[in-house]
C-alpha cells in the first residue's frame, strides 16, 4: 500500500499516528495559505474538460518522470515499478525469453535448455525442471529462495496473466527501453533546453512509462483511452498511438516547470528517495528533495488537502536518521506553475499546535510504533 493510501487508511499505523500528532484543525492556515497562492496562478492545461481522472492520474505521473530527467539522466532500468508492468503486457514464449527481457532481475539464476549445466566456473545448484519439460534452472550458490520465488511469479504472470488483450513482441519491449536510454542521453535536458519537437518526444517517452507504471502498480490492462484495438509492433507505433492531446499537455507542463526553474537544471538533487522507515510501511519513497527541501509533485488543479500535508510529513518523519538533512518541505505544483514550501520545523509547529515539538522525538516515536505494531501476531 502506498504511503498515500496509509495516509487515508483509518486503520493504518502510520496513518492513524499522523492525524495523533497532526489533529486535523491545526492545518486550516496552512491549507488556506496553499489555496491563495494557487489561486493567484492560472491553471495550464491542454487538455478538454471531460477528460477522465484516469487519464489525468497518468499524465501527473508522466509530468513526474519528466521533472526527472530536469535534474539528471535516470537509467531506465531504476524505473522497477514501470518496468514490471512493460512486462506483464509483453508476450513471453518461454523462460529463455523472460532472462533474456530483463537480466538484472534474473541474475540469481539461469535457465537453460536439456538439463545442460551453465557455462563458467561457478559451482551452479540444479533446482528443478521447468513444467514444460524442456527448460531447466540451476541457482547460484547462495542465492536466496525469494530469488526462485520470485522466477515463479514472473514466469506465471508473464504466461497466465489474462488481463491484457494487447500483448507487445518481447523484441518491442526491450527495443523501447533502450531506445529511452538512447533518447534521455542524447537531449540531455538536465543540460540544455529541449526544442518543442524533442519536448514532445520525451512526453511520448514518459507517457508511456506512466502507462507501464500504472499496470505495474494497478494489475490491469492498458487504459481504456489507450492504443484503441491498434496492434502495436515497434517502439515508433507505440509512441504514436499516445493522443497528441495528452503530449501537448505533458511537454507545455515541462516547459513551464523548466522556465520557472531554470536554475535548477542539472542541479545535485535526490530523486524519488527512499527513506530508512520505508522497510516498516511496506515502501515508501519520495518525489525529490532539492537543496534540503523534501519537494512533493501535485499535477493537479484541486484545491489544497489536508492528506497532502501528512503525505509530505509522513515521508518527512520515515527519514529516522536525518540522512537527507531535509530542512524544509514543500509542493510543487505544475499545473499551476507555482511552489510552495516552509521550514521542516515551523511546519511542524503549525500542524501540531506545539512550540516544544522536535523532529528527532517525533521520528522516535514513529519507529518505535511502527515497529512495535510490526512484532504484533497477525
């Protein structure tokens, strides 16, 4: 479960320490504050009104990656979540094919074909023959169980998941991975200003990693908007089967957001960090912290909430050993070319209506119920 949906889960641990230490009139400054700076921005949107939230969910996540790639280059096989969902709707023949689509996910093991042993020194483990009776695996020595686990999910999603009608050639797959590798390296946007034609192709590009993060996250198909009964065999006809409209709005998004921060291009910055409490929320990793400000990304033209206060508190307080030095946290808000940000500790002392309240004890006491709660029996 996401660290939002802890956040709205009434039954979750972190979510019900939250709203403990953050009761919920203590936010009504800092939301009225948050709306009135919105509201002195136009919103930028290329879209039409009847555009479903869906649709609008994907293009917030597309608008995500791009921020990325205004601060550095993230090879494309960091993207986990976008990945594993590239590969559900790609049709896999047999375990050969799945090693071969994605090898760092495989490399606890090999597969090969009659019972041959692996090539090389290493003192190889036999596990056991594959149900089709012609591929057999063999582990490394060490290689955790979670590793044969782990092949068995990939290899009976990869085969027996039913929910995508369209299913993309392996070769299209891997094609479009490097081809995003190739593309990201040579526009360098971290480095120098797209052209509209280069901006619209990294919207194409993070569209569709937007597309794949949402079947990796949701276990359902392509989106109903999406691909429209089209076969799809080369990268090329993938990208263009996005609707311009929602290119446009993605690349005039990431223009503005690179012309109102322009001094930001190619700056050191910490991108979807992974916090020390992540372990005890099931995972949890951030938008981006930026010269110490923990920045939380809303494309979005809705009104400030208080859910979005303790998201960005909660990623805040799971840093229980200050290893990003965060000290201020904020938004950034696309849609509306704006941001708005505080000190971590005035923001504290605002939603918690305590002047004595302390960062350090906060964290501390986040651990311990985390933890405690974790050693309970189901």
């Amino acid at each position: 479960m996401s660290l939002k949906k802890q956040v709205e889960n009434p039954s979750s641990p972190l979510g019900g320490f939250l709203r403990q230490a953050f009761a919920a009139g203590s936010n009504r400054r800092v939301l009225a504050e948050i709306n009135g700076h919105l509201d002195s921005h136009p919103a930028i949107c290329r879209l039409e009104s009847g555009t479903p939230p869906a649709v609008r969910r994907l293009i917030g996540h597309a608008v995500d990656y791009r921020i990325r790639y205004h601060f550095a280059i993230t090879p494309s096989s960091e993207f986990t979540v976008a990945r594993n969902g590239a590969w559900a709707v790609t049709r896999v023949d047999d375990l050969v094919d799945l090693a071969r689509s994605d090898p760092s996910r495989f490399s606890d093991y090999a597969i090969t074909q009659f019972g041959s042993a692996p090539d090389g020194d290493e003192d190889w483990q036999h596990f056991s023959d594959t149900k089709d009776g012609y591929h057999t695996v063999w582990i490394k020595p060490g290689a955790g169980r979670e590793s044969l686990a782990s092949l068995s999910r990939a290899w009976s999603g990869a085969i027996l998941r039913g929910f995508a009608a369209k299913k993309l050639p392996l070769d299209c797959t891997l094609e479009l991975f490097d081809l995003l590798d190739r593309t990201v390296g040579s526009l360098a946007a971290h480095h120098r200003r797209p052209t509209g034609a280069e901006e619209c192709r990294l919207a194409r590009l993070c569209l569709v990693l937007a597309i794949f993060e949402s079947i990796g996250r949701g276990g359902r198909g392509w989106p109903a908007e999406f691909l429209d009964g089209r076969d799809v065999t080369d990268p090329e006809r993938l990208l263009n089967a996005i609707p311009r409209a929602w290119v446009e709005d993605v690349a005039v998004l990431a223009a503005t957001f690179r012309h109102r921060h322009a001094d930001w291009q190619g700056m050191p910055a910490t991108l979807n960090p992974v916090f020390a409490g992540a372990r005890d929320v099931g995972g949890a990793d951030g938008d981006l912290i930026v010269d110490g400000c923990l920045w939380e990304i809303k494309t979005t033209i809705q009104r400030a909430q208080g859910k979005w206060l303790l998201q960005l508190l909660g990623y805040a307080l799971l840093d229980y050993d200050d290893e990003y030095a965060i000290g201020h946290a904020g938004f950034l808000f696309p849609r509306k070319g704006a941001c708005v940000r505080w000190t971590l500790p005035d923001l504290l002392r605002e939603l918690s209506g305590r002047g004595d309240v302390s960062i350090a004890g906060l964290r501390h006491d986040l651990r311990r119920k985390l933890r405690s709660n974790a050693s309970q029996p189901a």
